[in-house]
C-alpha cells in the first residue's frame, strides 16, 4: 500500500456557491476500491492511497486523475483549467505515480513514503480567469406574498405543489423572465382583475397580471428584470380576492303541511355554497334557509347543481332553523278522499317523519350522551346514525344502527372558550302507510367542551 500526496494551488475567483476546485475520478478506481482520497480544501493538500490487490493480481492496473478549476467545463476545455496524473499498480502491489504534464515518475514501495516531489501545481490558469467567459454567477431569489384567502400560489403553470419562492442564476446584469400562477381553493373562482400588485422589490416596473387566466385556470403574475449582485432577494406582494362557487335551488315554501307535497312552482330560491352540495345540502338548507314567517314548509323545486339529488323533498321548521319532523320525500307520500253519510271529506295520510331527542351540550366530565330517534309512520324501521362538520373527528359516535346513539365529546377546547360543535345525522328507512319503502331523516347540533378545568359543568 502507497500513499501520495498532492498539493492543490488554486488561482481565480473563489466559486460563490461551493469548491475552488474538484477531483475526477478517470478510470473509477475509487469506485472500484483500490485508490482512495482524500482532500482538504482548506489546506489544497490531497492524499491518495493506493491499496494492495485483494485478489490474484491480473497484471498492471492505471487510474488517471484530473484536478479540475470550477470554472472548468469538459465541452469547451480550456487546458489551464485542468491538471492531472496516473498511477500505475503492478501485480506485486507497487505502484508509480507519473505527472502526465510533466512526465516525472516517483517510485513509492512502502506507506511511509509520501512522494513530495510529484506534487502538481494544478487549476493554474495562463490567462486570468476574471474574462467574459468566467464572469462569476449570481442566484437571484423571488418571493411572493399573497393576502388572498382561499387561493394558493404556485411556481409552475401547472400540477405540482403550492410555492411561493423562485430562484434565477446568471451573471451581473444578466435578463431573467418568469412568473406565479394563482389558483382558487375548491370550492371557489378567481380571475385576473381580481388579482392587484401591490410592490415589487426588483429594478425598474416590468411587472403584471396576465388579463387571461392559462390553461390550468390559474392567474398569472409575470415579472422581468436583470441581476443586480447588490439585490439578490426580491419580493412581489399582490393581494385581491376570490369568489365562492354557487348553485341555486328553486324552493316553494307554504304555511299548509297538507299541500306542500303538490307543490310544482317555486316561489323563492336558496342559493348555497358548491361545497356544500350533494350530500350536504339537505343540513346546510335547514341551518341556513330563511322563513318567511315564524314558521313554514319547504319543497325543493329543482336546483342547477348538476346530478341534483333532493328534487322533491320537503322539510318543515320554524325561523330558529328547527324542524319538526325531518325531510321527506313527497315521492313517497298519498293523499286519499272518503265519504261518509252521504258526505265527502278528505283525509291525509301522515307523512314518515323522525325526530331527534337529547343533550345539546356534551361534557368531557359529564361523559357522554345518548340520542334517540322518535319515527312516526314507519314500520320495520332501520337506522343510521352519522356525524358531520369540521369538528366531527372531535365526537366519537357509537352505536350508529340503533334507534339511541350514544355521543361523546373527546377534544380539549374549554368551555369558556366556546366549545365546538357537530351535526348529528339520522336516516330511518322503513314502511309506510302503502307499503313503500321510503326514508326519512332529521339533524340536530350539538356542542362539545372540555370543562376538567371548571370542576365540571351542569
């Protein structure tokens, strides 16, 4: 085993970004495992280790090293910027090492022996490396801050992952072009004039808002300017707004329960958060809808929401959003006229209603609380409970096909802060009075604290 050592005399700008200077492997012998390095750029000083052959030697092996300056670049090479050497090990594990540019050979036998004399002066530019072609680089970094809600900024046109931070190199004075794409979160719409620039803290005013939207549907902020050394971090602000996606349902309201179900014209509209469609309209229209009078019933119409499931529904509730008896389907239901004595009356059938009875609050110390759903007209019921909001991995619900459900708040917001709260959901499907199989459901809020710290609540 040998050791060399070579000392590296470095001249030129100093890299801005990383080392003077860089080793190349030729032939992979480190990779190989028979040469290791190892280098210091803070004293120049290179040690190269040649090991023994580990197997039944093959012969003669050679490793061609290279120094190479940072500024060197292997498709227009420029000779002062590189130096190198060989080693040479023979199959009784001696080696030589020859400085290839100057062709002196120095023998080494033993690992004591450090061969000094080999030492190439290397990345010792005949010119001066300060020229137009190795002009020192600069990395520019572009910041944005966005004040607009529900909307994320991106640094791509498209796909990937929200990120408000560019980073452009080149030389001083150099031009760089390039851009932000603002989306809307879901739910919601954004477009260029709702977009504003409120600072940009490059040179000169070359900034702007695309007045199209590009092909993703993003908004895009623009901006141009050159390097400037002395202003490397940059930021634009803009700030503006966004618009909430909505659909509109067609709704007749009425004060006579009887007639609501032979309702086909409406005579007012709710309109309501696309978010909040599909499954989660019928508890959004009854925490939401207005009523006309101290209370009312409700038939959906239609809506304009697309696959629009609740067409000929209808609910009842006073103007607190409280129902009486849960939706309906007036699908399902039959009005019938009899006689009697000679006369003629008209009787109703009872639509299938449920309600929900129980706590509105739930206490951590209390534990938790049972619910039960009250269903009329309906026979050979089941049930099925649920639990909706964004607090609703807050409660746990247990007992979900049970006409009681039982309800427990299991987070730490205090009471004196105001809790938080949930929907709690039933669906009841059964049999009614015609022998149809119909479902029905009701809601009902209910609010959750952590009262430990009060000693507990009543």
């Amino acid at each position: 085993m040998g050791q060399y050592t070579k000392n590296v005399q470095f001249n030129g700008d100093p890299n801005p970004n990383g080392d003077n200077y860089f080793w190349e492997d030729v032939n992979g012998a480190i990779t190989a495992g028979w040469v290791t390095l190892n280098d210091n750029q803070n004293t120049g000083q290179a040690v190269f280790t040649i090991n023994p052959w580990t197997n039944n030697p093959a012969g003669t092996r050679t490793a061609t090293f290279e120094v190479r300056h940072w500024q060197y670049d292997p498709q227009n090479p420029i000779g002062s910027l590189v130096d190198s050497f060989l080693i040479t090990q023979y199959a009784d594990s001696s080696a030589t090492v020859t400085t290839q540019a100057t062709a002196a050979t120095t023998q080494a036998t033993n690992a004591t022996t450090q061969a000094t004399n080999a030492t190439t002066q290397a990345t010792n530019p005949t010119t001066p490396a300060t020229n137009a072609t190795t002009q020192p680089t600069y990395t520019v970094t572009i910041g944005a801050n966005s004040s607009i809600a529900n909307a994320s900024v991106y640094n791509v046109a498209s796909g990937g992952s929200p990120n408000n931070t560019l980073t452009r190199t080149g030389v001083a004075n150099s031009s760089f072009a390039d851009a932000f794409y603002i989306e809307a979160n879901s739910g919601y719409n954004i477009s260029p004039s709702q977009v504003t620039i409120t600072s940009w803290g490059g040179g000169g005013t070359n900034y702007y808002v695309d007045p199209n939207v590009n092909s993703a549907g993003r908004v895009v902020v623009g901006f141009s300017d050159q390097i400037d050394p002395n202003n490397l971090s940059i930021e634009i602000a803009f700030t503006g707004s966004v618009s909430q996606l909505t659909y509109t349902a067609q709704v007749h309201e009425s004060d006579t329960e009887s007639t609501i179900c032979n309702q086909t014209t409406a005579n007012n509209t709710f309109t309501y958060p696309q978010g909040e469609g599909g499954a989660n309209f019928q508890n959004y229209f009854l925490n939401n809808y207005s009523v006309s009078g101290n209370s009312g019933f409700m038939k959906i119409i239609s809506s304009n929401e697309p696959n629009f499931a609740w067409t000929g529904w209808s609910i009842g509730m006073n103007d607190d959003n409280e129902s009486s008896g849960g939706w309906i389907n007036c699908a399902n239901q039959t009005t019938t006229s009899s006689g009697s004595g000679g006369g003629s009356g008209s009787t109703t059938t009872l639509p299938p209603s449920v309600n929900i009875s129980g706590e509105e609050w739930i206490y951590t110390m209390g534990g938790s609380e049972d619910y039960t759903a009250t269903v009329s007209n309906l026979t050979n019921v089941t049930y099925s409970w649920s639990k909706t909001g964004i607090n609703a991995n807050k409660f746990l619900l247990t007992n979900e096909t049970s006409q009681v459900c039982t309800l427990e708040y299991i987070w730490t917001s205090p009471c004196d802060g105001g809790g938080q709260n949930v929907t709690l959901n039933v669906a009841v499907t059964g049999t009614n009075s015609q022998g149809q199989t119909v479902t029905v459901g009701d809601t009902k809020n209910v609010n959750g604290c952590d009262d430990s710290g009060e000693g507990g609540s009543s």
